[in-house]
C-alpha cells in the first residue's frame, strides 16, 4: 500500500486557501493572496483545479464548521441568559431622563444585546433580545409547551357518526310517530 505523497503548499497557496474560505471568490482572493491584478483571475481558477488546493480550503471550512457548532448544552445557556435579561443595571436617570449606561453592564447582559446604535444626537439606543422568544423555546424544549395536541378517543370516529346518525333516525322516527297518532 503506498501512501500518496503529501502537498505543502506555499504562503501564497494558503492566503488563497483561507481567503477564498472568506469570500467565495477565486479572482478576489487570487488578489489578495498577492497574485497579479492582471492574471488574478486565471491563477485563480488554476489553483481551484488543484486538488491539494481543494483539499485545503475542504479542510479550513471543516474547522471552521467546528468552531462555529453549538451544543446543545451551550445553547441552552445561551437560551437561558437572554431568557433571564433585564434593563435593570443598564437604564439610570439623569436629569429626570432615562440614560444608558453601560459602564457597569455584566458581558452577559452586553451578549444578550440584540442591538446598539448612537444617533447623530449622541444618543445611544438599546434593544434587548427578544425574551419571550427565548421563553418559549425554552419551555417547548422542556416539555411545557407542544405545538400539537394529542386527543386519545376510546370509539373510532366512524363509530361515533354511526352511533349519531343512528340517534337522529330514532329522533326522527319518534317526530313521525308522535305525528301520526
């Protein structure tokens, strides 16, 4: 059995391995690799048909899924912070006015942050996470909530309409009777 022989790829190879990873795009990252702007498009699509170049960037976006994945414990905690969040600690008043402060924001509560922006005033605006979103997935994930209902009946549905039509014939022979006489 013979091994087939390993390909290190030189500096340029590997920028264009890991830009290429970034953007998608073999000419923009032929260029930033430090390939010529003239020919950047050829060398380009000449390192895509190289299989140790495919290899390469198969592997870089391999370790990037993996440091990217969640578990299931971490998101759950990160379920559970922004279930858990709360203005208090961020808002203080001053002048009358509410004001936040971040200064002494926890990271957990900076985390949770859903959105922050600065107005050409100078003001700064905060938008928390959506907490009754991460309750509810929290409470179906445990149970507390399903989205569907399960109905267990003890007569099969064709047995219940038989034994209606059954009891509006009598109801209706009875009428006819009862008009008779």
């Amino acid at each position: 059995m013979t091994d087939k022989p390993v390909h290190t790829l030189n500096a340029r190879q590997e920028a264009f391995c890991q830009s290429y990873v970034r953007y998608g795009n073999a000419t923009r990252a032929a260029k930033e690799a430090g390939y010529s702007e003239k020919t950047a498009y050829q060398q380009g699509h000449a390192l895509l048909k190289k299989p140790e170049i495919l290899a390469r960037i198969e592997t870089i976006r391999t370790d990037r899924f993996r440091a990217m994945h969640m578990d299931a414990d971490e998101t759950l905690a990160l379920l559970a912070r922004q279930a858990r969040f709360s203005l208090k600690g961020l808002i203080k008043v001053v002048d009358g006015a509410p004001v936040v402060d971040l200064e002494n924001a926890t990271q957990d509560q900076l985390d949770a942050l859903a959105e922050a922006s600065l107005s050409e005033t100078g003001v700064l605006k905060i938008k928390g996470p959506n907490v009754l979103g991460a309750l509810t997935t929290l409470a179906k994930i445990q149970g507390l909530m399903k989205d569907q209902v399960e109905v267990t009946v003890a007569e099969s549905a064709a047995d219940i309409m038989q034994a209606a039509f059954e009891r509006s014939r009598q109801a209706r022979a009875k009428r006819e009777g009862e008009g008779n006489e």
